[in-house]
C-alpha cells in the first residue's frame, strides 16, 4: 500500500487518525500477520490463508490485538478494514527474521552492517573514578568478530568500542577497561566474550554447563557436537576474517566466565580481572579467591536443615545436648584432584597434565649433586632405590649444601641414606613420583657409579 493510499483510508476514520500512532500501526499489522491462521478458522464460513482475507476478526483476535497495542476496543475493527489486504501479504514472524538476516548478509556486510552487532551496555560513562561527569561516550573501534549462537549457528558479527576521553575508559560489550583492569557489568549479558574475536551465546553456554553437570560431557564433545549440529556451516560467508570453528578453549572460558559471573550476581558484587597475560590466566585469581571462600563459608546447602535430611536424637544422659545425624551422599569412585606428584606440596600445577608443580616442574629430570663412597660390605642388597623430591620449602640444607635422602628398602625395614649435596652428580626421578631409575656422577669412580646405580 502506497502511504498516499493510507492517508486516503485513514480520513475515513477521523477518531482512528485522531487516536493510533504510527508504531501502533506497524505493531498491529505484524501482529496480525502472525494471527493468519487463527483469523482464518474462527470465521463461520470457511476461509484459507491463500484466500482474500477475512471482513471481520474474531472477538478473542480483538481482544488480544486491543491489549497488546494499546488501540481502543472499539478501533481494532477499523483498523483492520484499513489494513487488512497488506496484512494478508505481510510475512509471518519467523519468514520476517529470516528476510532480515538474509538482506543483511547480502547487503550489510560489504558496508559493515552484519546480523549480530556487539555494543557496550552503556552510552555514557559508568566510572566511578570520572568523577560523577557521565559524559557521552565516542565510538574508537569497530572490529570483525564471530558469535556462535544457540539458534543461528556461528554469525559474522561486528563489535564497537566506545571510550570515554575524561577518564580513560574503553567500553566493551562485557566489560569496561580502565588501568589495566576488566570491570565486568553487573548481570548475565547476552553473549559472553571469550577471545578476542569470539562471542558466546550465553544460553549455550548454559546449555553446555548442563550437560557437563549432568551428563559429564567433556569440553571437546561439547565443541564437536556443536560443529556437527548446530553451527550451520553452510551459510557462513567465505570472505571472513576470522575463523567460524568452535575450540575445546573457548568451550571452557564460556563454562569459566559464565560460573564466576552468576556467583558475583548472587552476592551483589562486580568481577575484576586483569586485562593483561594469556586468556586462559586472567580468570584464576578469581577462581581461586571463590575456591577459597566455599572452603572457608561453605556452599549454600551447608546451612540447610529439614526433618527429612537431618534427625536428632537424645543420649545417656538427659541433660547432654542432642546428637545430630546428616546423611552424606557421595559417588562411589572418588577421583582426587591432580596436584603436585610431591607429597604433601601444596603449591598447584600450571597445567593439569603436569606431574609436578612449577618450582618443581624439572623434578623429573632435577639435578641433584651427590658425593658418595661405596661401602659394598656395610650395605645390604637393596630391591629398589627411592629419591623423596622436596619442595624449595622443605628441602634439609646444612652448610649452604642441600641433602637428599636416598629411601634403600631392603629384606627388611626401610633405611634413610642422608647424602651432601656435593660435586656435580645427577638424580633423575623414574615414571611414578619417587622413584629413581638413573644415578650418575662426575669425578666418582666408575665403580662407585654403578654402586650408586644398583642402591649398594
């Protein structure tokens, strides 16, 4: 319909012309285009959405129309006599989505418009240290990204720094910067950022949270199965930037970013971590700082009490307090956490398919100096040779010299060889923690090594 057309039809219903907005017009027709059917087989006489379309619309149609728009009862009617011709050519709801995302593919992208575009929450500055100014804030940089969606699959989408000249600040989709620091919003945003240029659902990444929770699905399925089923690859365009593949990486940092952002929203508070370092570093600090205080506070559940999970019984004696009995529920193979292959080291591993720690980490090929004699008759025959690695803090130093002990198990009860570090002798560790398959020594013997060697 030609607007010349409208205005026309429109002087024939002064109230209507007099009462509805131009967004209530548009709303009216979108929502009665997605009605189609429902106008359709409320009428007493058949009618086909392939057919001309309806005089009048059932009462539940007007009804429903009136409420959601907010045009009177009485001028839905009216309305629909003006309209009702375009509105049966208008496409439903998801041909529109999809006739937008479709122009915008063949159209927006060669002059930077795409169908997802990331822009900061806000439009003016958020920064406490501005000064309470709040001024606007100026687009820096628009930059090619990749949004892996729940329902779209992997898209080509822009992001948009905007930055604040007073302060400093640079605003991104998630999170603002300022002094080396990432100051995420408060709340659960749309999307997560979880690279450079890649941006996660966050119902995806809710999505994959469960499944791991409850179906223990592995980070690697978890970006399998979206490659195989969700990631529609046939529409992506050829001539992007940047890589439309899901990785193992990414998988976590949504499952990481999403935890600590819902655990920083149920206690009223705003995550910070540093801009600066590797990706896969800049969230442990936070990890450990929640880690710590479950440890210390406890989850939620720790305060829960009900007569179903608890019970309270009396004792001998009747003036003693009562006796609490909880219930514990725990799986049947308990796996341990990977830790320091050290006894007792509490320092963490850099990486979890790491044996050692990181002051440690050369533990499987350390150099221990050693200074030995060979004393064949004083020693028994002994079936294995095992070298306790000790960590910086609890190595034995005498003199400036660290000592090693030697564990010699024989027939009998083990005995502990305590040897200076002298010299410029070699102790490299075996497979398992503790165990030493190869001694060797410069300016000993070569009898004395292969003592050394056999635990004489």
């Amino acid at each position: 319909m030609l607007l010349d057309t409208l205005v026309h039809r429109l002087q024939g219903y002064p109230e209507l012309l007099q009462t509805v907005s131009l967004a209530q017009l548009i709303k009216y027709i979108s929502l009665s285009a997605a009605l189609r059917q429902d106008i359709c087989f409320a009428q007493p006489a058949p009618a086909s959405p392939d057919g001309p379309p309806p005089t009048y619309l059932p009462p539940a149609v007007c009804s429903f129309l009136s409420e959601a728009t907010g045009i009177p009862y009485g001028l839905v009617q009216d309305a629909w006599h003006i309209v009702r011709y375009d509105v049966w050519l208008h496409p439903g709801p998801n041909a529109h989505a999809a006739l937008v995302q479709r122009a915008l593919e063949e159209h927006g992208l060669k002059v930077g418009i795409a169908t997802v575009a990331f822009y900061p929450p806000h439009f003016h500055c958020i920064n406490p240290l501005c000064g309470g100014r709040q001024p606007a804030l100026r687009k820096q940089q628009a930059r090619q990204v990749v949004a892996f969606t729940l329902a779209d699959g992997a898209r080509p989408a822009w992001a948009i720094n905007l930055y604040c000249h007073h302060c400093h600040t640079t605003y991104h989709h998630n999170f603002y910067l300022h002094a080396g620091q990432r100051i995420y919003y408060a709340g659960i945003p749309d999307f997560l950022q979880v690279g450079e240029h890649q941006f996660v659902d966050s119902g995806l990444a809710a999505l994959w949270t469960d499944l791991m929770v409850v179906s223990w699905v592995s980070a690697t399925n978890c970006a399998r199965s979206y490659e195989m089923s969700l990631s529609k690859s046939e529409t992506r365009p050829d001539d992007w930037q940047f890589s439309f593949t899901l990785t193992t990486e990414q998988v976590w940092d949504a499952f990481v970013i999403l935890a600590l952002l819902r655990d920083h929203e149920r206690r009223g508070e705003l995550l910070h971590i540093p801009h600066t370092g590797d990706q896969r570093d800049r969230f442990m600090a936070a990890m450990e700082h929640r880690n710590t205080r479950i440890v210390k506070e406890g989850q939620p559940e720790l305060r829960h009490y009900c007569d179903r999970c608890i019970r309270f019984y009396e004792g001998p004696d009747p003036d003693a307090p009562l006796h609490r009995v909880q219930p514990i529920v725990v799986d049947g193979i308990t796996l341990g956490h990977p830790c320091c292959g050290v006894f007792r080291c509490r320092v963490p591993l850099a990486n979890n398919r790491h044996r050692f720690c990181p002051p440690l980490a050369v533990g499987s090929l350390q150099v221990f100096p050693v200074r030995t004699r060979c004393r064949r008759t004083s020693v028994s025959p002994v079936t294995a040779v095992g070298v306790e690695l000790l960590s910086a803090r609890g190595a034995i130093v005498a003199g400036g010299e660290v000592i090693q002990r030697l564990t010699a198990r024989t027939e009998g009860s083990p005995r502990i060889y305590s040897i200076p570090a002298l010299g410029h002798g070699r102790t490299r560790a075996g497979p398992s923690p503790g165990a030493a398959y190869g001694l060797a020594q410069r300016g000993t013997s070569g009898a004395e090594q292969s003592c050394i060697a056999r635990g004489r």
